[in-house]
C-alpha cells in the first residue's frame, strides 16, 4: 500500500531499490532453479526460491504491480506446496517452474518499464501452475492452451457471479483485480463495483478490502471452472456463482483496478491513480534498471587508496618540479595546476562513493521509540531531521549502537511519565529530537529530549557512592554531567529492563571514540538534555595540523584544536610533582611535551619558545600539547600502522606527506595516559586544578 | 634450542633433492640468508620516519608505495651495535605471515641455490649473536653463509607462527 506521506521523489527512489532488487532476487532464483533442476529436492533451494518470490511480491504489491503479485501468488503457492512435499518436483513440475520464472522476470520487466502486461500475459504457466497445484494429472503438454481463444465458442453459458471479500483479503496477499482477470480470460465478463461497503473517509483503513463486485460472464465453461478462480480467496469473501437464464451481457467492459482502492482514500474515483501510476513508473524505468551496481566494498576501498596514493604522488611531483625548475616553465606549471585540480576532485568523487545518507540509521529509530516508549508507558514522540545528509558507509554501521543506546536511554531515563511532566507544566507526550547536519569534514548528530534533564545530585552521588570521584571533590555542573559517560552508571531510580544497568553511555563514548570522533552532553534541569556526537565524515581521510616536533613531524587532528599560543613567561606553572600546567584565560591547562613524550630529540623544550596547542578532549577537558611549530594544514589519507606493525602508544595512524615521507597521526586520547605515566600522575589531576580556578 | 625445525634434512630422502634458493647478504663481516620465497623486493635506504619508544632495533616506518612497512636493523638485532646508515645500505624487504617489513642490511651478496640436504644445523657453541635467530648453515666453498629464522628474530612483531620457513 503507498503511503501518502511519502513525496514523489521518494517514491520513485523506492520504486528504483526495488526493481534493484528484483534483478538480484531472480538471478538468485535462476540460480536456485538451475540448481534444483540438477539435484532436485533441495528443500533449502526450494526456500530460497519461495523466499525470492515472495519478496518481489511484496514489494509489487506495495507499488500496486497487481498482475505481478497475481502470479507471484500462485508461483509461491506451488512452491509451498513442494516444500511442504505435498507436490512432487517432477520433469513437469521443473518445466513449470522455470517457464513460471520466466514469465515472472518478463512481468518484472514490464513493471520496471511502466507497462501494463496483457492481460492473458503468460495465462497458460499460470494456468499450468493452477494445474499442478490442484494437482491435475494431466500428462504431457505442460502448456495448456487458455481457455481457447476468444472465438465465441458454440454453447455460451451466462453467470452471474457475487463477489465480497472479507475486510482481511489484502492482508493475506490477495488481489481481487487477477481474479477479475482470471475470470475474464474464461469469457466476456460484465463487472458492476459494489461501493455500499466503502466507509467515511475518517474510518477508512487501507489494509481493509471495502469494495464487492457483482459480475456477468458468458462463457463456454462449468461453475465449477469459475470457482477454480476464487480457490484462493473462497474462505475469505462472500462468493455466489449462479447460473442466469438469460444472457444478454455487454463485450467488453474494463474492469476498475482494485488495487487502487488504497488511493481511494483521496477521491472514491480510481480513475486518477490508474493515471498517475504508468507515468511514475516510466521515469522509474528509464533511470532505475542502470542507475546503480552494487560493487564489493573492497574494490571502492582499493579505489579509495589507489586515489590516495595519486594524490600524493601528484604533490610529489608537482613539489620537486617547484623545486628543480625554478618555474621557468608557466605551461608546464599551469598543466601541474590542473593536474591538481583534477586529482583533488577524483578524489572527491571517489569519496563520494563510499557516502550514504543516515537515512538507513535513524530510520530504525522510530520504531525503537515505539516499542521502548510502549514498554516503559510513557508517550513519546520521535522527530528526525537531516535524515539525508550523507556520511562514509563505514560510519554508517558504526552510528547504529551509540544512537540506538542513546535514544533507547532517553526515552527511558530523559522523558519523565505523563503525570510528572503534566505536573511541570510540560505536555504529557514527551519529544525526542534527532538530527543530523554537516559540520565541516564532521558530521554533527543530536539525541535531543524535551525531559527532565540530568539529575545532578543523583550523579554525583553516585559517583562518590562507586568511588569514581572523591568524597571532597568539587565538581563543576558541565563536570558532573559528564560522570554519565563513567563506566558502571546508571541514572534511572530503578532499573528498568529497557536500559539495562547503564553500561550504555561509556560504551557510547568508547564506539564514538573509536570512529575519530567525540560525544558531548548538555543538559538544563527541566528543560531536557542534548548529545552531539561529533564523527568524521570518513574513516578514510581526516583533517589534520602537521606539527613540527624536532626533525619529526606528527599530525594532530584537526576537529580537537581549539587554537595554538605562544605562552609568555608568567603564563606556565610547574605544579607541585613536576608537572607544568598553562594559564590561559584563567584556566589552567596541563602541558604535554610531545617531544618527551615520543622521545624525539632536539625539539623545543622551552613551551615560550616554541607553541601550545590547545586541544579539547573528548570528556571536554583541555590540554596543552607542546610543539616546535606548527607546518600547517591538511587533509590526509589515513594509513594503518598494524597492517604490518603492533600499536604504537599514542600514535592512531599514519599518512604520507607530499614529500613521500610517512608522518604519524596523534592519538590524543592515549597521549594523556602515556604522559601519566611518564609523569606519575592520575586521572584526576584535572579535576583538583579545576577546583583551584 | 638451534634445532632447525623446517628444515628438510631433518626429513626422509625425498627431501633431500630439493633445490632451495636464498638470498645471501652481508652485515658487518658475515653473511647471511634468507629465503627468497620471502622476499617481496630490495631497495636502497631511505630515511625512515622513527616511531615513539620502541626497542631500539626498529628504526621506524617506510612509505613503499602507500604502504607503511616497519624497518628493522638487523645489526643492531643481533646486539651488535646501530648500523649508521647511507645510502649505500639495503633495505630487504620480506614478508612474514602476511605481514611486510624491513631489514636493513650493509649489502647483498648473492643468490644461492642449494639442496636441502646441504644445509647444515648450526652447532651449539658460543657466539656473540642469539642461536634462535639462525636456522642453519649453508657452506659456500671454503666459507658459510648463516640461514636465518625470520619469525625467530621478529617473533615479537609478527603472528608466531609464520609459515614461512628462513
């Protein structure tokens, strides 16, 4: 059934994944069927084959391929009937089957082309297959010539023929507009719509069947010819078959497609859809059956890295060129430019590749509102936004568990119940906001609740009570909002089979971290709480400050700078243990020498001479990184190290400078933790300066 | 504990007749081999990029087109000192259960084939460079070339188990 919320454009790009699919699904099921044909009862190649007709019938019947679905229906019968063994996979049986997929590619095709089939289109498999599952012993001529031709056959009979389905007919993937065909394929068929069951507009249900139909068909064949028709459908309408005396019935009538009955919802008239429907599916077609492969994700990463390797290789060239020539040669300098140019853009179109919208993330998420929302009885409302934007696929996968903790967690722990809210002068029904926005070479993404915000004294509580913070420590409200993303936390009074034991947020973090990216929270009492994850756009390349250190030069990413100082004199303090902190702004902030971190020799040690760069960590504490210099910045490929290395600490990765030369990209993260060592200090060192300030 | 574990002449006859080549190359005095199914090319040195805090035998990281390999002294592995090196060293690089990396050598010498029968296993006597790194001896004419056992010598770096034999 179509959606009316749905745009035109949308449509046509489900209308075009599906037809993706239906070529993917038959050629599986020509496989399958080859397959059958050489072993014979596979049952798992029976299911195949049963599960990918069954998918292309569903997606017909949702874009209204009624003869489509009409002969899916009886293909997948016979199958059932086979896996169930109540058929036998005989040379008749195969022929069928295969002859019944060929017809069935062929109706595909004509969907995907916004072509309506004839309306005896492959009538003889389908009446082949009704054979067979009536289970006919007719021997040879697997191909039962129809009905015979419409040459007025000696001694017509008239019917007259009721036909009322139940409400539940659609749901059991019935249409009554094939049995029309059917019926019609048996003789000249006069039809009469039946609207008396048709409801108000506000009742109307769209799964529902209203519409009846009373019929005239004259035709050379038994009653029991035309009952074979409803065989299907005989224990889910009203059915009268009678013979009429009389017959005086008009040639030819075209019968109203059924299938539009979801449409009627608009206008009782069905006229408009059968309109609307050929035009949508045309330029469906002209686009949809060559406008996307799929293609191993390997190859796209290859892709990927051979562009990266060009990228470099270009700056390479184009640097010593620079260098040798002088720039005596303006046309050999200006083809340089364009090469650059030319690479800079394959390679965003490479990148491109790998890009998809978060769509196929947040677009489980309403339902996980619903269910979680239902579960936990409060009334939930979920609104997305951004659902396009676009991020590397690799991402993608990664994004589904931190927001699905995250918005599992705010229904469950943000929203409070209708009573609460009601008391607080909220609506009853809580919202939940998710968006997703570009950001730079970020993407930004916030879990937004309208709820009770975090509950301070309950966290920080907690946090003594599990000795994560000491019972003296005097902690900012940011500082306290954070102790969420601490391991072990739960915030719910009591805990609740939904959000388990609050192991969520940490590993929210832990997986946000993992993708080069970071989780902040802010949180107003009563107003709500908001979660921006910051995630780079691409595992593949990343924005980064080459620093001087020494002879050495490292990568600092660039989404974590804040900015870069020389400090004066007056601004660094060495703290009592040895370690040296800058004052910046009133503020102070811990240095890290990354020269004695690393080793390197003949780097600045003097922080006056050489540069802070101030850098946010992913809990929003700061650090000073000490380095030489900054070189400037860039976008570089990121290279693993453990392909052929163990982990280095502190280091994420490395890339390749225009010079050719390996330069290693800075973990951040871990930098704290080996400079605490070095330096012997704890993890809470931030939190006594912070006190101090 | 110099017992040389893949090696053919601890089997039957039918290995015996087995020709196996090596790649045969020169630190300070002596020479040693490896074998050449390992080895993936030779190229002159080129400064590294140093990695933070590692053992001081792993010189750093190259760029071989667009992949980073690791570099290892084997001079300095054996504890015999840092190689100072120009660009007249070589750099050999091998591949060790799926993984790529360095060596920096002072030359190499020359590709030997030899049968497995003629390897001998390195004898127990006390010498400046650890037995587990050498997988045999190879007598050419009237001097030896020493086979090495990679994955020994990098065991810390690579899967234990390499399949590759040295």
């Amino acid at each position: 059934m179509s959606t009316p919320s749905f745009g035109s454009d949308e449509l046509a790009q489900f209308r075009r994944t599906f037809f993706e699919e239906c070529t993917e699904l038959l050629a599986d099921l020509e496989e399958r069927l080859g397959a059958l044909a050489a072993y014979s009862s596979d049952v798992e190649g029976l299911n195949a084959i049963f599960r990918a007709v069954h998918s292309v019938k569903a997606g017909a019947g949702a874009f209204g391929y009624t003869v489509l679905v009409g002969f899916a229906h009886r293909f997948e019968a016979l199958l059932d009937r086979l896996r169930d063994g109540k058929a036998e996979l005989d040379e008749r049986t195969l022929a069928a089957l295969v002859a019944a997929a060929d017809v069935f590619s062929a109706l595909v095709d004509l969907a995907r082309q916004g072509e309506t089939p004839a309306d005896d289109f492959g009538a003889d498999v389908a009446e082949e297959l009704s054979a067979l599952l009536k289970g006919e012993t007719q021997t040879t001529a697997p191909i039962r010539p129809t009905a015979s031709a419409p040459e007025a056959p000696p001694v017509d009979r008239s019917y007259r023929i009721v036909f009322r389905p139940n409400a539940e007919l659609f749901r059991h993937a019935n249409e009554p507009l094939y049995l029309i065909r059917e019926l019609k394929a048996l003789g000249t068929l006069t039809i009469d719509c039946d609207l008396a069951r048709l409801p108000a507009f506000e009742a109307f249900n769209v799964d529902d069947a209203y519409l009846g139909w009373t019929m005239t068909l004259r035709a050379d064949c038994s009653p029991a010819a035309i009952a074979e028709v409803f065989e299907f459908v005989d224990d889910e309408c009203e059915l009268i078959i009678e013979e009429i005396a009389d017959a005086q019935a008009e040639p030819e009538v075209v019968a109203p497609p059924p299938a539009a009955e979801a449409e009627a919802t608009n206008s009782p008239s069905e006229s408009k859809s059968s309109e609307t429907k050929p035009a949508d599916a045309k330029t469906a077609g002209k686009t949809g059956s060559i406008s996307s492969i799929r293609v191993d994700l390997y190859r796209v990463d290859r892709l990927v890295n051979m562009v990266g390797e060009l990228v470099i290789a270009q700056a390479m060239l184009a640097q010593q060129f620079i260098e040798t020539r002088k720039q005596d040669d303006p046309g050999a300098l200006q083809g340089f430019e364009h090469l650059a140019g030319l690479t800079r853009e394959l390679q965003e179109c490479v990148m491109a590749i790998r890009m998809q919208p978060v769509k196929s993330v947040f677009s489980r998420m309403p339902r996980l509102v619903r269910d979680v929302g239902h579960k936990t009885g409060k009334d939930v409302r979920l609104e997305m936004s951004g659902e396009q934007t676009e991020v590397d696929k690799t991402v993608i996968e990664e994004l589904a568990d931190p927001l699905t903790h995250m918005i599992r967690n705010a229904v469950d722990h943000g929203i409070e119940d209708a009573d609460t809210r009601l008391a607080a002068g909220k609506p009853a029904g809580g919202v939940i906001r998710l968006s997703a926005q570009h950001a730079g070479s970020n993407i930004l993404i916030h879990v937004e609740d309208d709820g009770a915000g975090l509950d301070r004294d309950r966290l920080l509580a907690k946090a003594i009570d599990k000795g994560i913070v000491p019972a003296s420590a005097k902690l900012s409200a940011e500082e306290i909002d954070e102790l969420i993303f601490s391991p072990g936390f739960s915030t719910a009074a009591a805990v609740t089979d939904v959000s388990g034991r609050g192991v969520g947020m940490d590993v929210v973090r832990r997986n946000v971290q993992a993708l080069g990216g970071r989780v902040q929270v802010v949180s107003t009492p009563g107003k709500g709480t908001r979660f921006t994850l910051v995630i780079p756009l691409t595992l593949a390349v990343l924005d980064g400050m080459v620093v001087a250190v020494g002879w050495e030069k490292y990568i600092l990413p660039l989404t974590s700078i804040v900015e870069s100082f020389r400090p004066g004199r007056g601004q660094i303090r060495v703290v009592p243990g040895g370690g040296e902190v800058v004052s910046i702004r009133g503020e102070f902030v811990r240095l890290i020498h990354l020269a004695r971190v690393f080793g390197v020799s003949e780097a600045v040690s003097d922080p006056c001479q050489g540069l802070v760069v101030l850098i946010e960590l992913a809990n929003g504490s700061k650090l000073g990184v000490v380095v030489d210099e900054l070189i400037g910045q860039q976008q570089v490929v990121i290279k693993s190290l453990q392909d052929n290395y163990d982990p280095v600490p502190g280091i994420s990765g490395a890339t390749i400078l225009g010079n050719g030369r390996v330069a290693l990209i800075v973990d951040i993260e871990e930098l704290t933790r080996l400079h605490d060592r070095s330096a012997r200090a704890v993890d809470t060192t931030r939190l006594p300066i912070a006190a101090n300030a | 504990m110099a017992e040389p574990q893949d090696l053919p002449n601890t089997g039957p006859d039918a290995a015996a007749a087995q020709a196996r080549q090596f790649i045969s190359f020169r630190v300070g005095d002596d020479e040693f081999a490896i074998d050449i199914m390992a080895v993936r090319e030779i190229k002159g040195w080129t400064e590294t990029t140093v990695l933070p805090n590692q053992q001081d035998y792993m010189l750093g990281v190259l760029n071989l087109r667009g992949t980073i390999v690791p570099i290892f002294d084997l001079r300095c592995r054996f504890g015999l000192g840092l190689t100072t090196a120009t660009r007249s060293h070589v750099v050999i690089i091998v591949a060790i259960g799926g993984r790529l990396l360095g060596l920096l050598v002072d030359a190499v010498s020359d590709i030997l084939t030899v049968n497995a029968a003629d390897i001998r296993p390195v004898p127990d006597v006390d010498q400046p460079i650890d037995n587990a790194f050498l997988a045999g001896i190879i007598p050419v004419g009237d001097s030896m070339v020493v086979l090495l056992s990679l994955e020994n010598l990098f065991a810390n770096h690579g899967p234990a188990n390499a399949a590759i034999a040295a």
